[in-house]
C-alpha cells in the first residue's frame, strides 16, 4: 500500500512539472513540411522556454491557427496540401488570424512572393540557410520582447 502511494506521487510530480512548463512562455505555432527540422526547431523552442504548436502543411496548420490560442506563428512557403502563403491569406480573413504575427521562415525569396506575404501582414521573412536555430529563437524573443 504505501509502495502504491510512493509510485502515484512520484507519477503524479513530473506530469504537473511538465503541464507547468508548457505554459510559461509564450504559444508560438510552426508550420513546416520537413519533419527534422520541425523536431528541432520544436526542441529548441521548448528548451527556451516557448509552449510550441506544430503543423506538417498549411491545412494542419490553418486549422491549428484557428482552433488554439497563439502569439506568434513561423511557417514556411513551401508545402503540401496548402501552401503558407494561401494558408496566411486564409487565416488573415479569420478574426482570430487578424493580429497574430507571422514570421516566415523559408529559403524561398522570390520578390513576387515576399510582396504578397508583405501584403498578408508578415512581420519579418527569415532565410533558413543564413540562421542557426538559436539565432532564430533569438530573433523571436527579440520580436515578442521576451
């Protein structure tokens, strides 16, 4: 009996610990197709003390945006199912997607398409190949002032 209670307290310790974590700083949702960098990108996020949210393609994400509470959101041009850019425009007409910031991360940097993210209120535009994860953590805390 007493083994019982030790095993539901040592349980019961971590999981509160982590709901605690997870809902310190502030809720950044990140949309990206490839799924190495979308793990690391998460795992230094979260080291740094950001409750992230991830989506794989625009639609995943569209939903995600509408559905959850977010401060920020970092998404990529190019993906499957819909692209960032169509997904932006969609959850711009949102009320919820009206002044959340958008920072695009990509390697894409068509004039023709940071023109129209411009246009789509996107804060900064981020050449994945010129940062280092902690650079871009940086840059984001930088930008919510954290």
């Amino acid at each position: 009996m007493a083994q019982d209670k030790v095993q539901q307290t040592t349980s019961f310790q971590p999981q509160a610990v982590k709901e605690e974590e997870t809902q310190k700083g502030p809720t950044v949702l990140f949309i990206e197709d490839d799924t190495l960098l979308l793990k690391m990108y998460k795992t230094k996020f979260e080291n740094e003390g950001f409750r992230v949210l991830t989506a794989q393609d625009g639609e995943e994400g569209l939903s995600m945006a509408k559905d959850q509470n977010i401060d920020l959101v970092i998404l990529d041009i190019m993906m499957p199912i819909l692209s960032g850019l169509d997904m932006l425009a969609q959850y711009r007409q949102d009320p919820k997607g009206k002044s959340v910031p958008v920072i695009i991360l990509t390697n894409l940097t068509r004039e023709d398409e940071m023109k129209r993210a411009r246009e789509l209120g996107v804060k900064e535009f981020i050449v994945k190949a010129d940062y280092t994860p902690s650079e871009v953590v940086r840059k984001i805390k930088d930008y919510l002032g954290k």
